[in-house]
C-alpha cells in the first residue's frame, strides 16, 4: 500500500514532536498541513496513528511500531538524497540549528553573514531557545550548547570564543545612591536584577577568585526570563534598577561606553565557550557539512 513520501515525513515529525503546533515549529510547515497530511495516512490505512487530546498527541500502537521503522528507513532516504546533493558545485537545502539566545546574541552574528555569502543556497533557520530541549526531537541538524549541556552520542566542535566571563555591572547612578560592593556576599545588601530559566529555577549568581568559588542567592524586584527578557535586564540597569549579572560580551558595549560600571571584576568567573554539536551518523547533510567545515575553517585562520 504505497504513501506519499511527504505525509510519512508529516507523521514523524509530529510523532516526535509531540504535536502538530510544536512539529509546525520543528519543521518549519503549518500545524494544519501537517493535520491534514496525517489524516491522509490514517485514511488510508484505515488504521489512527495518533491519539489525540487538547494537551497532547501520542502514537498509538500501531503509529509507535510505524514510527520504529519509518525513522530509520526515512534517514537512509534523506541520506541518499543528500549524497546527490554532495556532488552539487554549492551545497544547497535547509539547515536547522537548535541554539541558546545567547549564542544567536553573541556567536552567531559574525559566522552567519559570511556563511551565507559563501553558501547562497543553502537556506539557515536558527531556532534561539530559553530553555534546554532535545535538539533532534526539534527537527534540527544540529545545535549549539556549552559543554555541561551536550547531549550524550554527539560530535562536538568549538564554535565561537573558547573562554568567556560572566560580568557583574551597574549604572553610575545606583552605585553613587547604594555604594559600591566589594565582595560577592555585599550582593545580598543590594537590588539585583534576577534571571529565571524556563524551568521556573532560579539563577543563582556564582563567582570565582583564586580557587575560592562563592554562590550568591540575590533578591531584587525585577525577575527576567534568561534568554527571552535578557535586553529588558540590561536596560533596566543601565536605567538604574539595580545590578546586573550577565555575560560579559552581552554588556561589553555598554562598559565601554560607562553606561554601566564593573563590579567586583577580580571575582567574575570564567567558564569555556561553547560547542557545535551533531548526531555521530554516517552521512550528514551537505548544509551541515559544509557549516561545520566552515566553523572549522574560521578557527583555524
């Protein structure tokens, strides 16, 4: 019983997904292209693949054993076509990366002009999440992450800075009302402007002097969703809100023009850049080869 090629890739990315709003987002289609395309299949089959509530989709038996053999099977398919695809002059398609609005703020902006200029057919889509998910389970060819957070089975190659800093700051005006703290504890003595992670966690500001590590939980009466909020942190800082703790590069701008002061500076911790990381398969994508070829080429020059 033969099925198109297309709604077969529409159930598994929805099966994976968990959804046909969050298989939309991983593949770039509609949630309502992706119903239909499901509803072909089922038709056809005379069998549901999916059961589905308000909150949530989920194969059925029988869409669980199709989903077992479809991604292997589509993979080789998607393999195949891309090998074709390697004999192309300039490699050309998609290109999903899954990638912390951190490095789209700070890494990405001085790889992906160049990139797209040399690689005019290939067509990028960077996914900037708040928080840590399942880059393959996104729909995504690949992701960027720090090396506490890559996820197990896959290559990792340094992309971007190889040392970074977290930088502690405040507005000349707060810090002539409040003082100027010394020492990471005098934190608790101040206004901070806090991050909170998706998860709903809490950031707890971590410094580092000489071995010695010190872990501040910090009050203040503005709370920030990390990644998503983060430029409405900085403004209110540089406004006079309180004090800010946040990756150097991100505040750099505004140190060097005195909109913001740095605090405590001895006490800033460093921690290693991040990693473009993959799946170990076989054959990649040519988009993806040629990125990571690319981020290759740029270290080493």
């Amino acid at each position: 019983m033969a099925a198109d090629i297309g709604d077969l890739n529409a159930f598994v990315t929805v099966a994976r997904a968990g959804g046909f709003r969050e298989g939309a987002r991983a593949s770039g289609g509609s949630a309502s292209g992706l119903s239909e395309a499901v509803r072909r299949l089922e038709a056809k089959f005379g069998v549901r693949l999916l059961n589905r509530t308000t909150r949530s989709v989920a194969p059925t038996e029988a869409g669980a054993r199709l989903l077992d053999r479809l991604g292997p099977a589509l993979a080789e398919v998607e393999a195949a076509l891309d090998m074709v695809n390697g004999y192309r002059d300039s490699p050309s398609g998609p290109l999903r990366l899954n990638v912390p609005v951190s490095a789209a703020r700070l890494v990405l902006p001085s790889i992906v002009p160049p990139f797209l200029a040399a690689y005019p057919d290939i067509e990028l889509h960077v996914i900037a999440e708040d928080g840590f998910v399942d880059m393959l389970a996104a729909g995504c060819d690949a992701g960027i992450r720090y090396d506490e957070r890559l996820e197990q089975d896959m290559i990792a190659v340094p992309i971007g800075p190889r040392e970074q800093r977290f930088a502690t700051a405040a507005s000349p005006g707060y810090l002539a009302r409040r003082g100027t703290p010394s020492h990471p504890r005098d934190l608790l003595d101040h206004t901070c402007i806090r991050g909170q992670f998706a998860s709903g966690a809490m950031d707890d500001w971590e410094f580092e002097r000489d071995g010695e590590v010190v872990k501040v939980a910090t009050t203040g009466p503005l709370i920030v969703r990390i990644g998503a909020a983060t430029d409405l942190a900085v403004d209110a800082a540089i406004a006079g809100t309180g004090i800010i703790h946040l990756f150097e590069d991100w505040l750099r701008p505004h140190l060097d023009s005195g909109a913001l002061l740095p605090v405590i500076e001895p006490w800033w911790q460093r921690f290693s850049g991040p990693f473009l990381y993959y799946p170990g398969r076989r054959y990649l994508p040519a988009p993806l080869r040629a990125f990571i070829d690319f981020v290759a080429a740029r270290r080493i020059v």
